[in-house]
C-alpha cells in the first residue's frame, strides 16, 4: 500500500492506516528509535507511541509525499524524550558528543530568534545536504539523524572509520561556513 493510501486511511479516522504504517515501515521505525534507546523494549514502545501520535497528527497534517520522513521525526523525538527521562548516563553522554560535534555549525538561538530564523536555517541546512554527495549526505545523516556510531556507519558504507571523522569533519566545517554565508548566527 502506498503512502498516499496510508494518509487517507487516517483522514478516515480508519485504524487500518495504523496497521499498515506498521507493516510499511514497522521495522524501520523500531530500528531508529534502538539506535536512540539501545533498549528493544523501549524501542517498541517509542514505535507504538509514534502510532499514536501519527493518529493525533494527521489530520490537520497530510504527509503524503513525506509520511516515512514524518513518522521518523516522530519517533526519533520520542526516542531522545525517553532518553532524557531515563538519564541513561551512557547514551546520555553519547547524545551529548554528537550535540558538541555540531554546536560550533548550528546556532541556537533563543525562543523568539529561533521562530524567526526557523524556517531560514531549514532551507540553509536542505540546500547543504542537497549539494553534498550520496555518499557524504549519508553519512552526515547518519550521524546527526540517526544517531550511528563511527563503526556503525564504517561498516554500512565499506569505508574505514578514519574516513568517517574526516568527512564529518570536513562537513560541519562547510556547514559551518555554508551558514555564516548565508547569515545565519553561529
């Protein structure tokens, strides 16, 4: 079933749309919230939780040409709630690395700044990501998206993990640069 099918199923207020969402991208969206949680467990409730929200959601939102992308949004941010509730010192920390690997690109302004600029910093960041190469924006979203390890990504793409750093590296620097160019404050 496609996408389009799966939307209209929740515009129906139809619970076949959740059934469906869990068979389309079940597996995927379990998958991202573990990399998140480290806990099998935690991992389907975040995905159940998602279920739920995606209910809640759609409407007034209609992600028909974007459902995965919106249910992974969903899921990764229930993933990093459970996170910090928990305090799980180990993941914690993790998270933490990965937020200080990108503080120096990504501004983070206030409230009333950030609903501002919003919309600015999206754009800058997708036309970033567009720009880079298959290989590059992977691994990027791999590592900031996903939450992937260094060996974890090595291994997807059959690259060594000293290629990995350099090539986040040399991506947050140009990120960095891509949004002072653009204006945005760092």
């Amino acid at each position: 079933m496609g996408d389009n099918e799966i939307v209209e199923l929740f515009l129906r207020r139809d619970e076949a749309a959740i059934e469906r969402t869990a068979e389309k991208y079940g597996g995927r969206l379990r998958s991202l919230a573990y990399g998140i949680v480290t806990d099998r467990q935690t991992a389907e409730e975040c995905e159940n939780d998602a279920y739920l929200e995606a209910w809640d959601s759609i409407p007034p939102h209609e992600p028909r040409s974007y459902l995965y992308a919106f249910l992974a949004r969903i899921v990764r941010h229930i993933g990093l709630d459970r996170c910090r509730e928990r305090t799980r010192l180990k993941r914690s920390a993790y998270i933490v690395e990965l937020s200080r690997e990108l503080q120096e690109c990504i501004p983070a302004p206030d409230d009333t700044v950030r609903l501002i600029d919003d919309m600015a910093l999206a754009e800058a960041i997708n036309g970033f990501l567009g720009g880079l190469s298959a290989e590059k924006r992977g691994v990027f979203i791999r590592r900031y998206f996903h939450l992937d390890s260094i060996a974890e990504i090595s291994h997807r793409f059959g690259i060594s993990e000293s290629k990995v750093k350099s090539m986040l590296f040399r991506c947050r620097n140009k990120l960095r640069e891509r949004l002072e160019k653009e204006g945005c404050e760092i």
